[in-house]
C-alpha cells in the first residue's frame, strides 16, 4: 500500500478540529443517562487519529475528545432555565429545557416544566468516545475493503491526493466521505451520512487535521510524531475539562494498532509510594504502590530486574503494582533492603531502577497482667495472644485515622500536642479511645444516611444489638462507632454520631423499670424534638428530675422555650401547629380529628398549658407502647 503516495500522506499520527450538524444543519444538544453520548459542543469537537499501514493492511484508532458547550451563557433571560428556543438561538437542536444550579454546575433535564427521568449531568465536563477500524488491500490498486459494524465499507484512492470512504454498499450507503490530502501534512475531510431506513440525509461533518512530523536536531530526531501526538492529546483532554468517568483508561495502548513496532513513550522512572516501613508488620504485608513515570495513559507491568542493588530482590514479591515483603523485618537484624524494579509497558519499552527500604524501629509494647496494653507516644508494634485484650489511647476515636495493612491495623494519632504516635495492632480485639470502646474489627466502619438524624428511630432489641430505621427499613448498627447524617449541617452535633458512645450510652440510661424517671425523659424528648435523646441531655435531666431540682413540668417548659425548639418551630407557632408536630414526633403519625380537637380545645380554653400537653401526649398509652417497642422495656395499663 505504501508504493501510493496517497497512503504515505495519510500513513501517521492526526489530530483536528471537527464540525457535526444534523440534518437540518443544526448542532444535537441531547441529554441521556449516557454520559459519552449528545451532552457537549458537536460544533467544535477534536479527533485523535493514529492511522497506521503495513503491507496491505491499514487500522485506524480514533478518539473524540467533546468539550462542553457554554451552557449559561445560552440563558438569555438569566431565568436559570436554558429553553429549547434559547438552544435554536445559537444553533443547537435539543428536545428538552435544562434547568441549571450555578453553584455545583449541574443541569437538570426538562420537558414541558416537568423534571424529565433523566440523570442531571455537569455542564462543564467533556467526555471521550472511540472509533476503531481495520481494512485491508486484496491487490495492489491501493484500493480497500472492511467492516464497520457488519456492514461493509470500501475505499477508493485518486491519484496522490483523494481517498473516498463508503459504509456500505448499492442502495444501503450510509456514509459518503472524502479525503482531500494536499501533502503539506494536512488533509481535509467530510462526510455526508444517511439515514439506514429510508436513506435521507441524516448528518453532515466536516473535518480540519494536521498530521504530526518528527522534529530534527543536527539530523537527529529530538521529539518523534507519536511524542508530540500524545502530548498534544493530554493538553487538549485537560483543556475539556474531562473527569476520570468519562476519560477512555489506557489510551496509548488504545491507540496502539500492532503495525507501528515498539515505538511509544518510553517510561523514564519508576516511583514508590513509600520507601520506609516498620519492623515486625506480617507477612505479605504491602509495601509500597508502584508507578511509572513519562508513559501516561500506557498499561505497565512490575518485575525485579537484574543489575545494581539488586541484592534483597528474593525477600520480596510484586503482584500487579504492589510490592509485598515476603517475611518481617526485624530492625535489630537487617535496617534496610536494595530491590531493583523494571516496568514494561504494552509496547515492550522497559526502563529499571534501584531502590533502597528502610526498616523504622518501633517500640514492642509489653502487655500488662490484666490483658491491657497502653498506647504512649512512640510508634509501636502491638502484639495480642489467644487471650481477649484491649489497648488504652488516650484521645478520642475521631482523633485517629486507621488503615488495614495486611492483617494489621494501623493506628495514626492526627493531634498535634499529647499523641499517642502510630501503632501497629495484631490480634487485638479491643481498643479503648477516652468516648467510646470500639470492637477493633469495627473501629474503621463508618455508616453514612441521607437526612437528618431525627428522621431516624432507634431501637435496643434487649439482646446486645441496635438498630436505625426509617420507612420500615432497618440496619444493623451495634458497635459502629461512626455514623454520618448528610441532612445535617457540619456544625450540628448530630452530623456524626455514634452507636456506642450515643445510641447505646443513652439506652443504657433506662432502668428497664416501667415506671422510672429516666423513662418519662426518654420519652419527653421523643415527644418534644421528634429524636432520640442525646445522652449527655438525658443525663442532665434525668438527674434534675431524680433530685427534686425540676420537676416534669418544668422540665417540659426548659424543652419548649430550648434553642433547639425555636429553631425546630420558630416562636408563633399556634395551638393547632404546636398539636401536629406532639403528634408527629411523639406517636409518629399524623393526628386523629377527636384527639386533636381534645388537645386544642384544652388549649384554647386555658384547661392545660403546652408544657402539660407534652406531658399528657408523651405519657399517653400510645406513646408507652412506641416506647415499649423502641426499648424492650413492658409497659402496664392501669
């Protein structure tokens, strides 16, 4: 194919600018839940092409990098809604209005003022698509044939400078294109495509590329074509603004078609996350994440290599970009380690490079005679035995971050003033923080739940275990010790709680005697608030009650003229509002006509004040029966 001079013209690497209109000769703005497909600019979109020819074969690799349309400049009536006849303003065609938040970038499909069922997207991001095809010569015209899909494709070569491209075949021609090659490295293409039913016009295209040469200096190449193609690739990726979901993985080797040779980006280092570990950590314990440097975008594979500092290769092992230690250090017999590692990527490129691994020496705590240890601020390694033990930190559970490294965890103190260091635990089954004691096979679980924490109801199932519901939904959650509330905002105190410090601290409260004190502010708060009483409050009052310092009533009246009310309620809410919301919070429903009636009139009438109405709903028989459900404690009727 090469003996054609239209061939070595299009034989390389390509990039351009490309146009696409529909058949009306319009732009396509159209939203889908397809985040590669209709929601960006057809108007200005770029082509990556490698185009690669070896004897009679020719294989293309393409990929269409789409940046984003400037959708709020298209709001002409600055209304947050960008209509379909504001689109046909600029050009663009589309079937549905977008709603747009200027804050977090998103639009929100419409149709006829009614959210469509279509995901919302970021305005703002690009996306990627490919096109790959084969085609292969069965003579020496330099003409083609392939496959696009199944359907047959043909290309006819001109003279030195036209090449035409046809999907399909006889009646059923879908795509005309030509290719105009002037041999100044740049090419001129369009297309013309067809409806495949009834062979209308369907869209037009219109392509302007310029083909990347290798740079000289002193007659020797200083930057091939596939260097700066690639470069050229990554600038214009980032210019549209593509995140990692919509980005083609691995997109050298995607352009690779296996007629080129092993001509990529050569790797030109080797990086490791780390190079320093502690002594006694287990066996197999990762090391360090391996990656290459130079070869963006490339597949790679780790092996030790041969050569300098090579000398520990055998304690280790490297398993897809991890390196692993095959025994454990021991710092008194050996503080560091040489390894040489080699990367290779898909096109057989390699590059080697030594490394030194220093061993840390940690302090190796001795256990007391109660199965106790003690954290203190030098980094440790902490060993358990066949018995059920516990370690003492001296900060709160949110003061440590925790990672699982092979069979161990590791502690890390955040603080920086009083720390406990970092620590690595094995077969520990407990750790005491100064808030909460946290089963250590549960000290990194976090729960996250949408909403506020007072739509929630908790319950002590009289067996060890809690749970969280909402809309009949049930969870597990005994022994979390973090659980994330999205509705509340970062300074409420109810935007991260936990099971044992706050659910089962103020279950623990209750005396399981049905009619103890500590049971009437349960359910006060319950009635009040519309939650789970914190326990530091429950406390509080439950102690003011127990001594005679405030009795229920006033203890009502503190809940009602509390912050926390206003903010719930405001200060005008009427006798009616005020009913609603005992009935909702208190007996989780909405209020039957005769009790509401009942509560009101004793209102308006001045029979009972509202601090007597919490009492008189959160003492009903109703009320004791959610409590009953919620806590395992029987009730009576007298």
């Amino acid at each position: 194919m090469l003996d054609h001079e239209v061939w070595n013209r299009e034989n390389g690497y390509w990039f351009g600018e490309y146009t696409f209109l529909n058949e009306n000769g319009l732009v396509d703005y159209e939203a889908s839940d397809n985040t590669t497909s209709g929601q960006f600019d057809y108007r200005n979109y770029y082509g990556f092409i490698s185009l690669q020819i070896d004897g009679n074969q020719l294989k293309q690799r393409n990929i269409f990098i789409r940046p984003a349309i400037d959708l709020e400049s298209k709001d002409l009536n600055s209304d947050g809604l960008i209509s379909i006849n504001e689109l046909n303003k600029f050009g663009f065609e589309s079937t549905f209005d977008y709603s747009i938040d200027l804050v977090n970038q998103i639009a929100t499909p419409m149709q006829d003022g009614i959210v469509a069922d279509l995901e919302p997207f970021n305005y703002t991001e690009g996306t990627e698509k490919t096109f790959t095809a084969n085609q292969e010569a069965s003579d020496n015209t330099g003409n083609l044939s392939g496959t696009y899909f199944g359907i047959p494709t043909s290309t006819i070569i001109i003279g030195d400078n036209t090449v035409i491209y046809t999907v399909g075949s006889g009646d059923s021609i879908i795509q005309n294109q030509l290719t105009t090659l002037p041999g100044n490295s740049t090419r001129i293409r369009t297309a013309q495509g067809f409806n495949f039913i009834n062979g209308e016009p369907s869209y037009a295209s219109y392509y302007r590329e310029t083909k990347f040469e290798d740079l000289y200096e002193d007659d020797i190449i200083s930057k091939t074509a596939q260097e700066q193609f690639y470069e050229k690739f990554y600038e214009i990726r980032e210019l549209a603004n593509v995140p990692l979901s919509n980005k083609i993985s691995s997109p050298e080797s995607f352009f690779w078609t296996g007629l080129e040779g092993a001509s990529a980006n050569n790797p030109t280092g080797i990086a490791l996350s780390k190079t320093s570990f502690n002594e006694n950590i287990a066996t197999e314990t990762v090391i360090a994440e391996i990656s290459t440097i130079g070869d963006d975008g490339d597949i790679h594979s780790y092996s030790f290599g041969a050569g300098d500092n090579d000398i520990h290769n055998s304690l280790f092992t490297i398993e897809n970009n991890q390196l692993k230690i095959i025994g454990s250090a021991d710092f008194e017999t050996q503080e560091s380690y040489n390894i040489r590692i080699t990367t290779q990527d898909d096109y057989g490129n390699t590059f080697s490079e030594s490394f030194t691994l220093n061993v840390h020496n940690v302090n190796e705590v001795e256990q007391s005679l109660n199965n106790t240890f003690e954290s203190s601020s030098l980094d440790e390694t902490i060993n358990g035995s066949a018995s059920e033990e516990i370690i003492n930190y001296n900060g709160n559970h949110s003061d440590y971050l925790f990672q699982r490294e092979a069979g161990s965890l590791k502690v890390s103190d955040q603080r920086d003033v009083n720390i406990d260091g970092t620590d690595y635990i094995n077969a520990i089954e407990w750790i005491a923080f100064s808030d909460q004691v946290v089963e250590v096979a549960k000290v990194d679980q976090v729960l996250n739940y949408d909403g506020k924490f007072r739509e929630y109801n908790f319950f002590d199932k009289g067996d060890g275990t809690y749970q969280i519901e909402k809309d009949s939904i049930y969870d597990e959650i005994t022994g979390v010790p973090v659980i994330i509330f999205s509705g509340e905002s970062d300074t409420s105190e109810f935007k991260s709680i936990s099971a044992i410090s706050d659910i089962k601290a103020c279950f623990d409260q209750l005396t399981g005697i049905v009619d103890d004190n500590s049971n009437k502010i349960f359910r006060l708060y319950q009635s009040a608030f519309g939650r789970l009483a914190d326990s530091d409050g429950l406390n509080y009052w439950i102690n003011q009650y127990n001594s005679g310092v405030n009795s229920i009533t006033n203890i009502a009246k503190s809940f009602l003229s509390s912050d926390e009310y206003s903010l719930l309620y405001g200060s005008s809410l009427s006798n009616e509002g005020f009913v609603e919301a005992l009935y909702l919070n208190g007996l989780n429903r909405v209020y039957d006509q005769e009790g509401f009636d009942f509560w009101v009139g004793n209102l308006d009438n001045g029979i009972e004040t509202r601090s007597e109405v919490l009492i008189g709903i959160s003492e009903s028989i109703e009320s004791h029966g959610i409590f009953s459900d919620m806590t395992g404690i029987a009730w009576l009727v007298n």
